[in-house]
C-alpha cells in the first residue's frame, strides 16, 4: 500500500444475510491527524445519493490502529478497532427515507480533514445471497469465456510479465474492453499480467486494481502498457517506473470544443490532457488506434515540443495498430436476409450518449425519415453521461421534434449477445459523431454487414473506406433521409452497400485481429 491508502482486505465482495453482522477488514496507511475515515452504504441497485444513499458514517482516527473491523448488520455500522474496541463516529447522516435495496455497496473513503478533498476509495459489492451474486458477476464471466488465438506462434519468454494500466478501465468501453481483451488473452495462454486504473467498473474489482497498488517492477523482464484517452493525474508516477520497456497506447483526445456546453469539467480535462503528452518521451514506444490519430499527435507535438528531439523520434515512429482484440463472429448471410422491408427498418446507434456524440442530430435525421415511413424504429443504447445533455435531448422530443415516443427505445446494459442481436436486427447503423479516433461501434457494424450511415470525418473515413453512406452537411436531414429512403426502397442498391462494406469486412479483420498488438508487446 502507499501512503495515505485505504483497502478492504482479503476480500472482492461479500454476501449478507439480515440474522447476523457481515464483517471486514479495513487497512488505512495515512497521518491520521490530517484526515477523517467515512463509510458510505448504498443500494448496489441505485447507489446515487439521495434516492439510493442508505446512510454514512464519519470517524475521527488515531494513529494507535491502522487495522479496523467493519460490522455491517441490517443496514447499520459498526467500527472497531482491531483490539475490538468500539469506535463511535463524529457524525452520521441517514436517509430519512425508507431504501430498498436487495444488495449493498459499502464506500471506504479516506478524506482531508480541512478541505473534505477524497484522498483515496474502496468499494466493496455486498450481495444478500450467492444467487445474486452470481448474476452481478455473470456478465464478466461470460466476457472472459470469449475465444481467443493462441500464442503458440509467437516467441516470448514464460518469465515476462505485463502491466495493463489505464485511467478508466470499465466494461463494455471501447479503452475499457482493449484491456481487458489484452488481460484475458495473456491470461488464458498462462501469461503474467495484472491490471491497474484509477477508475473501474466495480464488476471488475476481483481482477483490475487500484493505482495505489502499482509499484516499481525494477525488473528486467516486465513491460507495461498504458493506454491514454483523458486527463490522468497519475501520468508522472505512472511514466517514472522503472521496468524493462514502457509503451504508449494513445486513443485519441475526445476534442474539449465538444464538451464545453454540457460537460464543463471534462472538457478542462480534454484540454488539459494535450499537456500531458509530453509524458511520451519517457515510454518507450507509441501506438495509436489510427492513421488519422497519430497524424494528430503528430503535429500536436511538432507545433508544441518543436525542440524536443526524442518525442519527434517516439512519436514518428508510432505504429498503427486497431483498438480490437477480438472480433464478434459475424454471419453476413443471416444479416441481409428478408431485408430490407418497409414495415422492418431499424436504425441503430451505440456509444455514450454525451454531446461528442451529437445524438440531437440522429434524432433530427430520424425525424424526418419517419415522414417517409411511419413505421421505421430507432434504437439508441448507452450509459447517459451527462444529465444536462439526457434534459436537453428530452426538451428536443417534447418542443421541437414531431417523434412519437413508442418510436424510440433507449437501452443500456445489455449484455454482448443482447447487442449482438441489435446488429443482426437492424437495417442501418447510423452516427452523426464529429470527432472521432477509431470508433468501434462502426467497426463492429461494418463486420456484422449492417450497412453504416455516418457524418464524413477522417476516422470514419478511414473505417469506411468509400463504403458504407457518408455525408459532409447536416443542414438538410430531410434530403439525406430521401436518399435512405430510396436506397431501402431499392433492394440491390441496399445489397450493392452490404457486399461493399463485406469486402472492407475481411481487409478490417486481417488488420485488427490483435495478432500485431500482441506482437507488438511481446518483442
């Protein structure tokens, strides 16, 4: 543990019963003069405050303990010391209002005393039966049950060992599922590994690790990779540590321009993000996720680090290599039978709902295609990101737009098959983002044979490569749903757009297949 840390010991979850106290053990490392200990309970279901917030508990410590014993019984707490001596909070808070809840979420959080500034957190899932616990923990599991190639091929050393790291490592994302695509592989062909984010699903918590837990592998056959896509404040400890090679993965900076209305502080952290590349000249070697991406780091660093002769030789350097481990088994032919019909045309999309993303304009689109075909569905899945921008889109349907609300169904946390089964379903993939690194839910369409309608920027460009439906103005959506319109109306100019997208399929899969990245960290 590092200094001023906190971990729950020995444990990735727990299982209650409300006949008897669950309990744990807590690890503090800090000068505990300087913070206080809380201990947060929420509903795993809903754990946002007010609604699903069950209550917190603040301790004023002393540095006589360092070990403390959790006592968590009917939604009540209790802390001893590891003596057993009972420790009385300085202050408590409880919902007034009655919580259900069929599960908990139990928050450590150590906090500065003067500022209330979160100094570091642990999470534990506390489940109130092995049955739930097992459905929480299914869709991991079913995840790391994928198929992968094996290494049998490739020459490395069964003494190397590999850290994953990353910033947010969270499942199904498209940095998060690159990690952990990367983690299960290794695993699987008996390869050490380990993972690290600051930020993580809590899903994730019985493989990913807390930054506070990476320490110097002073090894001379350890490689770590970390994959960059926002502001990290860990960047300098993470680029100082000492092992035998160091790679930078960079995913592209989501351009700060398109955060600044909704999502104000992550766009100072887009922004502040182009500052920190600088870190590169400590790694070893770059990869990015594309040609247009590194083109960007490029001449980011040309304008910025003109004198900096190493990061010019780093970043010139970089490879290419897709942010794809494994592809989802596609089957064309199923895909392009009975389609399209009038009374059947879906449109899809899939990705964060967050303004980057533009979804007023695919719902602006969608608006007029259904004056040409009442029938026609949208279905848009993702975690909302931002409540502001979910309240504007809301204002767009009820004041601006004339689309009835059966029409569209808004879904999230569906499982792979379950999104696999909205591909196969769907008529048209459609995305109106504008600023783009690879973009993997447009990937995924082109290898499922859904025909992709999305706004013309380089990385989708590149994607595409003159297949698929592109457009450059956004000013007239009721001429680009004409021209969808007619291509559905045309079976073969629709089939004419499937066989061409099929055929950049098989040149996209030979290229992200994950072989050359695996190669790429085992030299």
């Amino acid at each position: 543990m590092t200094k001023n840390s906190i971990k729950i010991i020995g444990v990735t979850e727990g299982i209650f019963n409300d006949t008897k106290p669950y309990k744990l053990k807590v690890k503090i490392q800090s000068n505990f003069e300087n913070f206080i200990f809380v201990l947060d309970l929420y509903s795993l279901e809903n754990p946002t405050h007010e609604i699903g917030h069950i209550g917190f508990y603040v301790y004023k410590l002393t540095e006589k303990c360092s070990e403390f014993l959790v006592y968590l019984n009917k939604g009540d707490i209790q802390l001893t010391s590891k003596a057993f001596k009972k420790i009385n909070p300085i202050s408590t808070w409880i919902n007034k209002t009655l919580v259900n809840y069929e599960n908990l979420k139990l928050i450590a959080v150590l906090r500065e005393k003067v500022t209330n500034k979160i100094i570091d957190d642990y999470s534990l899932p506390i489940f109130r039966d092995k049955l739930n616990y097992e459905k929480y923990r299914q869709p991991v599991i079913n995840y790391f049950n994928q198929k992968y190639f094996n290494l049998d091929n490739f020459l490395f050393s069964s003494k190397k060992e590999f850290l994953i790291v990353s910033n947010n490592i969270n499942y199904y994302d498209s940095v998060g599922n690159l990690c952990l695509d990367l983690y299960s592989i290794l695993i699987k062909n008996k390869i050490k590994v380990s993972m690290y984010a600051n930020f993580f699903d809590l899903r994730l918590n019985n493989v990913v690790n807390k930054y506070n837990q990476l320490v110097n592998k002073k090894k001379s056959n350890c490689t770590l990779i970390y994959f960059y896509s926002i502001y990290d404040k860990n960047i300098g400890f993470i680029s100082s540590i000492k092992v035998n090679k160091k790679i930078f993965y960079f995913h592209k900076i989501t351009n700060y321009k398109y955060l600044e209305v909704f999502s104000t502080e992550l766009s100072v952290l887009a922004r502040n993000s182009l500052n920190q590349l600088t870190e590169i000249r400590n790694f070893d070697k770059v990869i990015t996720n594309s040609v247009y991406t590194k083109q960007l780091l490029f001449r980011y660093c040309k304008k910025h680090y003109l004198s900096d002769s190493l990061i010019h030789k780093i970043v010139s350097t970089a490879k290419v290599i897709p942010p794809v481990i494994a592809g989802n088994p596609a089957n064309t032919n199923d895909l392009i039978s009975n389609k399209p019909t009038k009374d059947k045309i879906k449109f899809l999309y899939i990705g964060r709902i967050e303004s980057s993303k533009k979804v007023e304009d695919i719902l602006s689109f969608y608006n007029e295609f259904i004056k040409l075909n009442e029938n026609a569905s949208l279905t848009i899945v993702g975690t909302i990101s931002n409540v502001w921008y979910k309240n504007f889109l809301d204002y767009l349907l009820q004041y601006k737009l004339s689309i009835p609300g059966t029409h569209i169904a808004w879904l999230c946390n569906l499982s792979q098959q379950e999104i696999i089964d909205l591909y196969r379903a769907s008529t048209f993939y459609i995305s109106m983002s504008e600023d783009e690194g690879f973009c993997i839910p447009v990937f995924d369409a082109i290898n499922f044979g859904l025909p992709v309608l999305a706004f013309d920027i380089p990385a989708i460009r590149e994607l595409l490569n003159n297949s698929g439906i592109t457009f450059k103005s956004k000013t007239n959506f009721d001429k680009l749903a004409l021209r969808v319109h007619d291509i559905l109306n045309k079976k073969n100019k629709y089939l004419q757009i499937v066989n061409k997208q099929n055929l950049e399929s098989k040149i996209l899969l030979k290229k992200s297949n994950g072989r050359n990245l695996i190669r790429e960290i085992l030299k």
